[in-house]
C-alpha cells in the first residue's frame, strides 16, 4: 500500500479532514474536534500529557506549538503508519 499525505483540512464547528492519495485513490479521514485531531498523531502517554497541558512533544529535535501543523509534519514523515485507517 502507497500513501501520501495531502494536508489538512479545517471544516466549520472544529472539525478536521486529513487528505490523502492511497494507491492513487483521494482518500480522507474526518477528525472531530482538536482533540481527536491530536489523538491521531500523539501516542497515549503524549496525548494525555497534551491534554493536561503539558505541551506538545518534540517533533525531530523541533518544537511546534501548533497543534496542526504539529500533526501535518508528523503526518508527512509517518504517513505509512496510517495504512490501517485504509486497509478493508
């Protein structure tokens, strides 16, 4: 399985579309709100620690404080650890 990361999406009432190409197919994945958004790229412990307030982790020695161009980089370089969202 093939894919690349296109971006994110922000939709009205908080809402998060992750765009990707999956063997040559648009594909998305709809987040609910900031918080799902964050629970797609941050480990349990990470998200927890996120979700108290302890900021977010180092991302390749960088600090981002974005919370979604946190999870657009994270993305763009782990794009493959995504597949389950596709797999039938």
């Amino acid at each position: 399985m093939t894919i690349k990361f296109e971006g994110i999406d922000l939709i009205p009432a908080d809402g998060y579309i992750l765009n990707f190409i999956v063997d040559g197919k648009d594909e998305t994945v709809y987040c609910d709100g900031i918080e799902e958004l964050m629970c797609t790229a941050l480990t349990e412990e990470e998200w927890v620690n996120w979700l108290t307030g302890g900021g977010l982790p180092l991302l390749n020695g960088k600090k981002i404080d974005d919370e979604v161009k946190f999870v657009e980089e994270y993305i763009h370089k782990k794009a493959d650890n995504f597949c389950g969202f596709f797999e039938n």
